[in-house]
C-alpha cells in the first residue's frame, strides 16, 4: 500500500505541475495512474478491489486530490474532439458488412493512422492492452459511485464543462438521426409493416431528442445567471427510446416467421448499439449521481472494450451472426424433431426409412467404384463423385428416406432448443433433457442399423452377381486391398477423414437451415407461383404444389446437394493443396467393407475382417461425435445459452442405462422412466 502511495504522491506531483502550466497538459499523468491501478492480473476480484480502494483512499485523504484530479481529467479531455468517440467507437458504420468485413481485414496487413487530435487517441493511449476491459468490468458499482462522489464534491461550472456537455449533445443528436436513417430502411419495413401504418417511433424520438437537446442548451447558457434552470425532464425521450428498442425486438421474434438476411441482422446491431449509446448519453447528463455515475461506468467500459474489438474480424462476425445462426438452427432444430421417434411405430419408421436409405447408398458406392475406373482429370472425378453423392443424398430426401448420420446435426439443434426453455424447474428440465438424449440415442441406433443392415446385403448382391452379368470382378484384387486398407484405423487415416466427414455433415446442417430461412424471407414460394414462364409450361395447380414444395424443401434439396459436392470432391482438393484430405461414411464404409471382402482373392483372414469392422464403428462413432459437437456449440451460443447442468445430466442419462438399458436400444412400454432416474438422483444427492 506504501508503494502505490507513493507512486500516486508523485502522479499527483506531475499533475499539479501541469496544472500551472495549462498549455503543457498532456497524457503522460493519466497513463501511469491506470498503470498503477492496474493489476497484474486482469480477472483477481481481490486485487482490482484493493487497488481501487488504495486510489480512493488516497484521494479521500486530502481534500485537494479529488479537485486536482478532477480538474486535471477534464481539462485533458476537452484538448481532444469528442463527438466522434461517442457516435462511432463501439457501433457499427452504415456501410454495411462486407465493407466493414473488407476495412477490418486490411487493418492487420495495413493498420489504420490514429488521430492525436480525437479522443480516441487518448482512450487507446491510457488503455493500451487488451486485458484492460475485464479488470474495469470487475470494479463493483460501490466502489465506482465512492469515486465518482468524490471528483463531484467540489463540482464547479466552467467552460470547459460546457464543452464537454456541447460535445455529448452533439453526439445525441447525431446519433438520434442515425436511428431515424436506419428505421426507413426497407428491409425494416418489411420485416414490421406497422412502421408505416403509424407515426414511426424512429422519427417521434428524434423529435422528441431535439426538444430535449434544446433544453439543455438552455440551462447551460443560463448557467451563470441568477435565474433558475428547470430540470430537464428526459422521461418522454426514454419511452421513445423504448419504443424503439420494442420495434427491434418484435422484428427479432418476426424473423422465425418471415427469415432473416445478413444485412437486416446488420442493420438490428447497429440500431441496438446506437439506442443503447444514446441511453448512456443522455444519462450522463443526468443530475441524479447514482444514474449519471452508473452511465460513466458504462460508457467507459464499452469505449475500453471497442478500442480492440472494432479491429477485429472475429468481433464483427460475433455481433453479425448471432441472429442468423439463430435462424438456421431454429430450422434444423424444427427438422430435427422429426428425426427423434419415442414409441414403437416412429422407432420402426425410422427403421424403414433409414433401410430405404441404405440400399441407395449400395448402388451409390457401386458408381463411384465404377466412376473411379474412367481415366478422368483431377477436376472431372471430383466433379463425378460429387453429382453420385449429390444426386443420390437428393432421391434418397426426395424418397423419405434417411441418412443415420444426418440426424446429429439436426437433432443438436432441437437439443440446444430444449435446452433454452428454462421456465420449469432444474429437476423437471434435466429429466426432459435426459428422456429426449435417451430418445435421440435409439432414433440414431435404429437409423446406423437400418442403413447398415440393407447397404451390406444389396452391395454384397451386386458384388456377387457382377462377375456373372459382365463377366469381371467388380473390384480387382488391388483395389479390393485398397478399400479395405483405407478402413483399418491404425495403417490409415480413416478416424481424421471420418472427422473431416463430421464437419461436412455440420455444415450441411447449416447449409439446409441457411437455405430454409432464404425460402421463407425471399418468399421463394410465392414467387414461384406467379412466375409466368413456368405457369406456362407447369399451369397454375401443378406450379402451387411445386412451389410449395419448394418452399418447404429448399433447405434440404440443398443441404444434400452441397453435401455430396464436399464429399465427392475433399480427396481432389487434398490433392490439389498436397493434404491428406479424403472422407469416410458408416454407410459407404460398410458397403466398401463387404465388397472388399467379396472381391479380395482368397479367404479373407479373421483378424482383418475384425479391424475392418473396428474401423466402420469408429468412422461411424466419429461422423456422429464430431457433427454433434459442432451443432450443439453452435446451436447453444446462438440462443445466448450456457447450459452448466452437464455433469448432472450425464449421471441422469448414466442412471438411466444401468437401470433400463434396453431403453437405448427399443422404445419402452412408458415413457416415465426418466422420472424415476430423477427421483433416485435427488436420493442420491440427499
């Protein structure tokens, strides 16, 4: 504590040097003050909390610090012009996304020039390092309001006040104009028609804005007249503003139903940012201590936080796709409900569904086998693997048929939705947690056997029956060992491409959400069906059915078509870039494992039919593991959810097998099993 005493004492000894010197006011005080306060480590509560307090506590001992230093900050910071600080540090500019995408890019091969002459500069100058935002945000309000009392005890009017107050009512209303711009915009409009029934809250608080902009001016060139000032009353200005902020939020719920663009979630951020800095603002001018000091605080804190994160690419990306990564899991989760089956008829469903699905991935693996033999460039095979998978993943979606491994990602993301509804009680959403799980598990146990179980067999047929029809293996001893080498998993890679596989079956899950929200917010579906060129060649009644479904499947036709072009074409780009790159599928590595068994010369040895099948369960444990890993982070941050229940949850679902783990593999006769593993883990925890 001496230390930092007196490290302050000569701090305060410069500042009262500059002080007499007023030309000669400069950053250097400041700097090494935060550098004091500062502690070593950013996010130790204790000793942010002491540090404070000893500055405070130095403060408090003489009644000339506190008037020194307050005297100090401001004439500091009325060297500097401060509008723009306040309208653009920490909000997005109107020039949309990629420009910003573009700018934010360039700056860490070309780093922008700062301004010595904006206040900005001093901000980035005194906060330097990048650890700073999380040691401010860890000062408690307490401590804030005993400081900021302090530094407002011996408040005295003067210009350079004024200046500050000027700057701060320019800001608002620059910004109130900003908000008015913005809430024309169409794609608003058409996200909430009622704007235009109405007068437009967007405009009715700019008005509202000026009025109050005019009466602080007002009491500020009365300042120094005996005269007295009516306090500004900014309550009308606050409801505007919450109007405002209602209008977002209704178009935020609205795009569930109507789908939402990058540039309307673009638009939503800096609508968000600007009325939530226009709130700082005016709350700064606030005569009530407690709000004006609790808006300083804020205010700070997210300067501190811009200063690095508006450079950022990954900051932009955070603040852009949270909205529209809701959207397209919201859709996969609203698809992933149907690929959960919790009764016998939906268990065998599945069975017949995924059984579909296997005997079209046999005759898939035999075209790409076949596909293989033609002497094509790099480009052409990867061009002809991709239409196989692509065309096929398509019939096997147009059929009703189901891919097993397509299921993780779709129900991750109905998982993360259950998740989000904390309404219920910790007990109630942990058991409906652990059912769902429970459900999900056996869905995708019975959808793995029902794809397996008809993929082995056709494939082993055509294998089989091949050399009578053409008179030739179809696969040569060679190619044979080839396959069933790229499935042993510890002389190949197949667990990383099985990984690979994972992440492209997470992103087809995106890809069909993507696709869904563009459906509903371009209104593909009604466009369609007043397409004139193809009410011609359809009529109207078959162009309805096809337009609606389109507008129903779009996600799906795509999410499958684009996933068979990433599968049939990872081994050329490996290729192209020198990488190891390839996939493997449960479905095609078990139809490879009994052609290659068929197909290689002599009786195939047990211990290689035994890695060859190790290799097909953990390429297939592989696709589902990494799939749903991937979507349920993703499908949890979108909804701004951080579920801590897990270690619970698992000895829920853990409890559950032990006790039924039949139920894992063949729906129960009562769907009330969940409700006893709860009962028997409260008994456990009391």
């Amino acid at each position: 504590m001496r230390k930092i005493k007196k490290s302050l004492t000569q701090v305060f000894s410069s500042i009262q040097l500059q002080l007499e010197q007023p030309e000669s006011i400069h950053e250097q005080a400041l700097i090494q003050l935060i550098e004091i306060i500062r502690p070593k480590s950013p996010k130790n509560i204790q000793e942010v909390k002491k540090n404070v307090l000893g500055f405070i506590h130095f403060l408090s001992t003489d009644a000339q610090r506190p008037i020194l230093f307050r005297t100090y900050l401001i004439k500091l910071i009325s060297k500097y012009k401060q509008t723009n600080l306040y309208t653009n540090s920490g909000i997005l500019s109107l020039d949309g996304f990629w420009n910003q995408l573009g700018q934010r890019m360039m700056s860490h091969v070309l780093p922008p020039v700062s301004d010595p002459s904006e206040l900005k500069y001093l901000i980035s100058q005194v906060f330097y390092l990048k650890t700073d935002k999380y040691w401010l945000e860890l000062i408690e309000m307490s401590d804030w309001h005993t400081l900021l009392l302090l530094l407002d005890e011996h408040e005295q009017p003067t210009p350079i006040n004024t200046h500050i107050e000027e700057s701060i009512l320019k800001a608002i209303n620059v910004l109130s104009y900003r908000v008015s711009g913005i809430g024309l915009f169409p794609e608003l409009i058409y996200a909430d028609p009622k704007i235009n029934e109405h007068e437009s809250p967007f405009l009715a608080q700019n008005r509202e804005i000026i009025e109050l902009i005019e009466q602080y001016r007002y009491c500020i060139e009365r300042r120094y007249q005996v005269s007295v000032c009516t306090p500004v009353d900014s309550s009308q200005v606050f409801v505007m503003l919450e109007q405002c902020q209602g209008v977002v939020s209704n178009i935020r719920r609205a795009t569930k139903r109507i789908g939402v663009s990058l540039n309307l979630t673009y638009l939503l951020t800096v609508l968000e940012q600007s009325l939530e800095r226009i709130e700082s603002l005016i709350r700064i001018l606030d005569e009530k201590p407690t709000v004006r000091h609790t808006a300083i605080r804020d205010l700070l804190y997210d300067l501190v936080k811009a200063n690095h994160s508006e450079k950022r690419v990954g900051a932009l990306l955070s603040a852009n796709s949270e909205l529209l990564a809701l959207q397209v899991t919201e859709n996969a989760s609203k698809t992933g409900e149907t690929y959960v089956s919790t009764d016998k008829k939906g268990f065998f469903a599945m069975y017949r569904a995924a059984a579909g699905a296997g005997s079209i991935i046999a005759i898939m693996s035999v075209i790409k086998i076949l596909t293989a033999r033609l002497s094509l460039a790099p480009l052409f095979h990867a061009i002809s693997y991709s239409l196989n998978y692509s065309l096929g993943f398509v019939l096997i979606h147009v059929l009703h048929f189901t891919v097993a491994t397509k299921q993780p990602a779709m129900t991750a993301a109905a998982l993360a939705s259950t998740v989000q509804h904390k309404k219920r009680s910790k007990t109630a959403q942990l058991a409906e947690l652990a059912n769902l799980i429970v459900n999900i598990i056996r869905t995708q146990f019975i959808a793995i056997l029902g794809n397996i179980s008809i993929a082995i067999p056709v494939a082993a047929l055509i294998t089989c029956i091949w050399p009578f029809i053409f008179d030739e293996k179809l696969l040569t001893n060679a190619k044979a060992v080839s396959l069933l080498h790229a499935l042993d998993p510890f002389t190949s890679l197949a667990v990383p491409h099985a990984a690979i596989a994972g992440v492209c079956l997470f992103l087809s899950g995106l890809i069909a959400g993507y696709f869904d929200n563009m459906a509903i917010y371009r209104r593909i579906g009604p466009r369609l069906k007043h397409h004139q060129g193809l009410n011609k060649i359809l009529g109207q009644e078959r162009l309805d059915r096809f337009a609606n479904y389109i507008e129903r499947n779009l996600g799906a036709i795509s999410g499958n078509f684009i996933f068979g072009f990433m599968l049939g074409s990872m081994s050329t780009i490996g290729f192209i870039l020198g990488l190891p790159l390839d996939i493997r599928h449960i479905a095609f590595a078990s139809a490879n494992l009994i052609q290659g068994l068929i197909s290689i010369n002599g009786s195939p040895d047990l211990g290689l039919i035994l890695v060859s099948i190790l290799g097909v369960m953990l390429i297939g444990i592989t696709n589902l593991f990494v799939s749903f890993t991937l979507t349920i982070i993703v499908a949890l941050r979108s909804r701004r959810v951080r579920f801590e229940q897990w270690k619970p949850l698992a000895k829920l679902v853990i409890t559950h097998f032990i006790n039924r783990p039949s139920d894992f593999f063949w729906p129960p006769k009562r769907q009330n099993m969940s409700k006893i593993d709860v009962n028997q883990t409260q008994n456990k925890e009391h």
